[in-house]
C-alpha cells in the first residue's frame, strides 16, 4: 500500500474524526485555542471505538497513532512552530486515525497549511519578509540555534508573530483524507 493510498475508514472513525476536527477548528478560528476537553475526549474516543472495533489489536494502533503524533508535534511545539494546542489536537488525530492513516492526514494538513500560510502572507504583504524570515530559520537551524531566541516575531507564542489557526489546516487535511476514502470506497 502506498503512504497516501487513502484508509477506508469505519464509519465510527469517519465520523469522529470529522467531529473532533470540525469542532476543533471552530474554536481555533472563533477563540484562537482548542480546548483540553476536546483534545483528552478525542484521545478517549479513539481508543474507544478501536478497542471496540478492532480488540486489543485495535487498541494497540490507535495508541501508535497517539504516540506517533504526539512525539512529531511535540518536537514541533519544543521549536516554538506550534501551540500546546495543535500538539494534544494531533494526538486526539493519531488516536483516532491510528498512525499511518494519522501520517496520512498529517500531510494532507501540513499542505492545507502551506496553502492557507501563503494566502494569509500574501494578505498581508509580508510574502517578501517570510521567505527572508524561512531562509533565516534555515540558517539557524544548520548552526544549532534556536531562532526564536534572536528573533521575537519567530516565536508562534509571541502576540508579533504571524499566526495560522493550525486547527484549521488540520480540519483541512482531515477533511481531505476522508473525502479520499470516500471516493475510493464509491
């Protein structure tokens, strides 16, 4: 199978993944956070519905998910790229999806983001300042320094940096790697 080869999700799984993202990016969008109860009942929910589905098999895949996504966002909120919130947002994703349908919708997300991040810069004509803003990160990076120590604005907890509602990207990318399943089941 190939990595983005779209899961057939179960419909318990289809239908919760939709929920836990769809009310997640309503609240990053309208209160710019995702709420802990949101985040821990969708890591729940998760587990839930594969031990349910799947026994104790299930159960094991839908921790991998939440494991694997979880450790990728964490090392992103470490760089200071992503909130707190993204980070228990995902793993709630990982729970659910397990973990090569998490990465699956991981990606998806992660370009909805692109997409989204050059329509906000551009906006905002400060498509010229990212690009010097991406390359200097880059530069620091390859020196072993952080660049939100030299430079406020690259700091996502900063009020100067410019902020993506990632809640939304990852309702995007949810969302497009369930309509992938759906058009391969039809």
């Amino acid at each position: 199978m190939h990595l983005l080869t779209p899961a057939l999700f179960p419909p318990p799984i289809l239908v919760l993944l939709l929920a836990v993202a769809g009310t997640a990016a309503y609240y990053d969008l309208r209160y710019r956070r995702i709420p802990n109860a949101l985040s821990v009942g969708g890591v729940c929910a998760g587990l839930l519905v594969h031990l349910v589905l799947s026994g104790w098999g299930g159960l094991a895949r839908s921790a991998a998910g939440l494991g694997l996504a979880f450790a990728v966002y964490l090392l992103l909120y470490l760089a200071h790229a992503m909130g707190a919130g993204d980070v228990k947002l995902m793993a709630a994703v990982g729970a659910i999806a397990g973990p090569a349908d998490w990465f699956r919708v991981a990606v998806l997300a992660w370009f909805a983001g692109a997409v989204l991040a050059l329509l906000l810069v551009t906006a905002r004509r400060r498509l010229r300042r990212t690009l010097w803003n991406v390359a200097f990160i880059l530069r620091e990076w390859m020196a072993g320094r952080p660049p939100y120590l030299t430079r406020e604005d690259l700091d996502v907890k900063s009020e100067q940096a410019l902020r993506l509602p990632h809640g939304l990207s990852i309702a995007a990318g949810v969302l497009a790697a369930v309509v992938l399943s759906l058009r391969r089941s039809a």
